[in-house]
DNA sequence: GTATATGCAAAGCATTTGCATTAAA
DNA sequence: TTTAATGCAAATGCTTTGCATATAC
C-alpha cells in the first residue's frame, strides 16, 4: 500500500512543512484522533504548527478523500486515515477513543428496497459502542479523589 | 404501547406545557428532528416556548431513555422517539433527514472478541448513508439560480 | 515571481448554564 | 406553599473564516 504522504505528492499538492506533519502524524496512528490531538502531536514536530491551519489540512484530506471524518456521539470529531479496508468501528462512549474493527456478518447487511425510501445510498455505519478497559474501571470508582 | 406522554405521567414527571408540547411534536413524527426542528413545531403549538427549554426537555428525555439522540455525521444532533425497536437507520447525507429502518442481517453481526480490545460492549449503531430523492434531484442542478 | 498556505484573532453554530421569574404539585 | 421548570441572555466548545504575512513551486 502506498502511504498517505506520497499519494498526496501524487496528487501535486503542495506540499509545505505543516501538512507533512499532519500527514505524518495521522499514518503513525491507528486510534482515530480529535482535530486537536492531532495538533497536540504535530506541533511535538513543528511547534509553530496551528489549530487552524491543523483543522483546514483535516478538511481537505477529507474533501480529497484521503481521510475519513467520524462523528459518533457527542464530542470532537475524528478521524481516520483508513479509507481503503470496510471502516467500521469500536467506539468507547466515555472517552471517544476509536478503533478500526472488521466484524463478522458485515456483508450481509443489506437494506430492503422496500425501506430505502427512494435513497441513492452510499455507504453503511457500523459503531460498536462500549466502554474501553480504563474507562470502565474509572468509571466504578468515581473520582480518584474527592478531596 | 403506551403513548409517550402517558409513559412520562407514569414517571411522575412534572407535566408543564413546554414539556406536554415537546412530547406531542416527537410522537406526532417519524423522521427525527434536530432541536431547533422541535422548537419550531412546538412553537406552532405555544408560541412562548424557548429553545433552552427544548433542549433542556430533550436531554431528560434522553437522560431518562424515553428518547434516543443521533449523531450522524456533521449538523446538528437529531432526536428518535423510538427505543423499543432496534435503533438503525438511514440518513441524507446532504439535508440531514433521518429515518428508522429495519435492514436484514443486522441481527447476525457480531465483533469477534480478538477485536474486543478488552471493551464492555454496550450497543451497535448502523447508518445507511445515502442521498434522498429532493437532495439528489438537487444536487444535480448545481444552484437554483447562480445570478 | 506568483499563487497559495499559514497564523492569528475574531466570528459562527449548536448547545449549556446562571439567575430571576413563573407555575405545577 | 414549596419545589422545580421556564426564559432570557451570556458563556462554552468546536470549527470556520478574513486578512496580512510567509512560503512552495
């Protein structure tokens, strides 16, 4: 597979020193991050780096199809540099943290014509919500101290 | 099945006319409303009704799990009336539009527990993405009229 | 050299909250 | 009468945008 940074040489974007960053900070990570975790992690390599300019690079990966924007629940949202393999997801409801998982039987889901209401359809959402092994042992002790 | 607001009666909840009204506009509808979509109906019906108190009713409704909140996608959140019957549906990927649906295979998805990640499941979510009939219609003539 | 990306700070939405007022029980 | 809900307007959090400056090509 040819990694992200070098399919958007292919596609004569230019390429400044911000982007390559953000390139570089999204293919090393498989949890899917939050526009400012991504920041937080490209400016340990460019500190100049800024949300905004973070946030307009997110954009246009995901304009271009090279990255895939997920909203689930409340919260921020992520994203996914995965856009070739089925992007169905594992998602901890406390914390938003966010897998790629490939569950069984995915492919036999199927909409009846009789209920898609006339829709031209795309694609299909697969979340599975739960709570992940840190967030649920917080969540049984309440605060790690009260004061 | 017991209406919506008899179910609320039952809880003892204090019955005022933000709150009768706010039920009524979600039992009256099967696509699911966005907040301000609520208010806007309810207005209709007691033209003094705020927005906070929508939202505000909205989050007991949910809180209380007499109402499902979905996020699909960018917009706003959108507001299901509808717990008792599995929760998938099929979204506009342009206007928002939101509807229940029931698609075949669903019951026969699973994640297998080597993609766990050690996770308490709690619920799946499914969305079909797709463009309605008026968005699609839309979207091929690019602007009404571009002046 | 020229077009385009950046950073900053201000604006924009959806949503929440504090507080005085009003209404349900 | 008491307790809780309402409406308003201000605050919040995430995201976008306008504009002058800097940079890739």
């Amino acid at each position: 597979m040819i990694e992200l940074i070098d399919r958007l040489r292919q596609r004569e974007w230019r390429l400044t020193a911000q982007r390559r960053v953000v390139a570089q900070v999204l293919t090393g990570e498989h949890v899917h991050l939050t526009a400012e975790a991504v920041h937080g992690r490209a400016r340990v390599l460019l500190p100049e780096i800024s949300l905004a300019t973070v946030y307009n690079t997110l954009n246009e990966l995901v304009a271009m199809g090279e990255v895939r924007e997920v909203q689930a629940g409340d919260g921020p949202r992520r994203y996914d540099p995965n856009v070739t393999s089925p992007h169905q997801h594992l998602q901890c409801v406390r914390c938003g943290t966010l897998w790629d998982v490939e569950p069984a039987g995915a492919d036999d889901l199927a909409l009846p014509v009789d209920q898609q209401r006339g829709f031209r359809l795309l694609d299909v959402d697969i979340v599975f919500r739960g709570m992940c092994p840190a967030c649920d042992r917080q969540a049984r002790q309440p605060a790690t101290n009260p004061a």
